[in-house]
C-alpha cells in the first residue's frame, strides 16, 4: 500500500487468497452448526425440547421435541418463532430483543391448557467463547414441563427456573406451603412491605397475579430427574 492506496500486486496476491479464506469461512460455519446441532440434540436426550437461534430471531436449529410441539412454537417470516400463548410470546419476543444489549438470562412462564402441562421457557444468551463455537447463534432456547405435584420446591428449583433473587425464591419457597404472607416474612426475618415488594416481582416472573395462581404453579415445579 503506498499513500494511502493499495497497488495492483497487493491486490492481486489477495485475490490469490480469496476462494481459501471462503472454504475457512465455509468450514467453519459448518462446525458451528454442528456443535449447535449436537447441543440441542444431548438435550433431547434428557426430554427438553430446545432451539439454538440468532440474536435476530431466526432459529439455526432445534430437535425433534421441540418441533413437534405445533401447538406452542409456531414458524414466523423470516425463519422466527413465536410462542401460541399470546402473553408469554410478548415476553419472549421481548427477551429476544433485550438480549442483545443485556445477555441476561431470562425464563418465561406458560399456562397449562386442556393439551399439555405448564411451561418454563428459558432463554440463555451465547456468550465468549460459547458464541464462536456455535458460529453466529446468539441464544440458546430450552422448556421445561412442570406437572402437578403435592412436593414443596426449593428454593434453588425456584430461583433456577423463574430466575428469581435468593431472597424472592425463599418467600416462594414458603409461600408455596400455603403460610400467610405475613407468616412468611416472619420466618424469614423481613418486613411484611419488603414481602410485598418481593412478592410483585414473583407474580411479574411467574405470569401470575394472585397468590393462589402462585402457590398452584409453584407446587407444580418438580425436578426433571423426578419424571
């Protein structure tokens, strides 16, 4: 490069290199697919239907679990996908959206209808070296079934699948043996208007909006390794 412009040699040496830097590009976007591919398939492995998908939206791949669930992941323009559940796709289609600029970890509730149990969505962003293996996909989609069930959940199962704070996951914890919630904030040494602050972001994370609504899909979360 002479004053600012490349000559006709450097040029011409690069053009040389061209169709190698196309077959690498070729390669390893190959690869990476693999490996999204192999992800969503170990998880199949386990019984969570799962997607690997770009920060635009548009899903790279998903396993068999998740695409014969017709009736909750529906195909978009331009390769998207939406949730059938009108409240939970806003959350979703939202996540999406703020993942590019957070990376946060986000989990989105489903009712149950005459069908199929109650969902948890999980949304995990790609990130690092995570994000160069998988070649361009950006978020990793996971959904959990939780079914009816007299178990109490703990607060690490709670915490991990609505993304609750600890404090939030142990006033669940307790709520969700049917104590008053001013019952709860005593066991738990916090104040009744902190239970009250704790208690509107769980109904904000859990797409509920009594405790009742609550303590019924709380008490049916159960381990995966329960089923």
């Amino acid at each position: 490069m002479k004053d600012g412009t490349y000559d006709r040699a450097s040029v011409d040496r690069l053009d040389q290199l061209r169709p190698h830097f196309a077959r690498a590009g070729m390669v390893s976007a190959r690869l990476g697919l693999e490996q999204a591919r192999a992800t969503v398939s170990a998880l199949e492995t386990i019984g969570l239907p799962a997607a690997v998908m770009a920060a635009s939206g548009r899903v790279l791949t998903s396993n068999s679990l998740l695409e014969e669930m017709t009736e909750m992941f529906l195909p978009t323009a331009y390769g998207g996908m939406a949730i059938a559940n009108a409240s939970a796709n806003a959350l979703f289609q939202r996540a999406i959206l703020e993942n590019r600029n957070d990376f946060a970890i986000r989990s989105i509730p489903v009712a149950a209808n005459e069908s199929r149990p109650a969902l948890v969505i999980h949304l995990l962003p790609l990130r690092r070296a995570a994000h160069d293996i998988f070649s361009g996909a950006d978020i990793l989609v996971a959904a959990t079934a939780v079914s009816a069930s007299s178990v109490v959940p703990s607060p690490t199962l709670l915490a991990g699948l609505f993304d609750l704070t600890p404090s939030e996951a142990r006033l669940a914890a307790a709520l969700s043996q049917g104590r008053p919630l001013k019952d709860a904030a005593s066991d738990l040494k916090i104040t009744v208007k902190t239970g009250r602050t704790h208690l509107e972001r769980i109904f904000a994370k859990t797409g509920t909006s009594q405790q009742s609504q609550l303590v019924a899909l709380l008490k049916s979360t159960e381990p995966l390794n329960r089923r």
